[in-house]
C-alpha cells in the first residue's frame, strides 16, 4: 500500500471523527497537526485509532499512540505495519 492510499483512508477516518466538512481537509498534509490543525480531540483519536486498527488490520501498542503528533506521524507507523 503506498503512502498516497494510506493518506486518502486516514483522511476518511478523520472525517468521521471530527465531523467536520470534507473541504476543512483540503489543506491537510503530512505536517499537520492532529490537534491544533484538525481538531482533534482525545475523544476523537481514540475513535481514530480503533477505526485505523479496523481499516488496516493492525494492532496499535499504547506507546505508539502517545507519540502521534502529525498525520505524517500516523501514516509512517501504518506504513511501517502494513508494508513491514
């Protein structure tokens, strides 16, 4: 899976986490953060997480999570577990 797909799913998923409008994506890119750029709450990345693991059959490990900072964060780590 290349990192373009696994970008347009992550984006999916933070769609339906924040509710927002699809357009507030429009500027979203590896950098952006996940809270301060998309709003996101804790609430909201846990849906995120569980979504992610469901979408891409993986497991997150509760350190991984915690070190999630940017989308560019999210996408290395399901990268490094579907293509490892």
């Amino acid at each position: 899976m290349t990192r373009n797909e696994i970008i347009e799913k992550l984006k999916e998923i933070i769609l339906q986490a924040t509710g927002n409008d699809p357009s507030s994506l429009d500027n979203c890119s590896e950098a952006s953060n996940l809270t301060t750029d998309l709003g996101m709450n804790s609430i909201g990345l846990l849906f995120v997480v569980i979504a992610i693991e469901e979408t891409f059959d993986i497991c997150f490990d509760e350190d991984s999570v915690s070190d999630f900072k940017t989308v560019g964060d999210v996408v290395d780590y399901i990268e490094s577990e579907v293509n490892g």
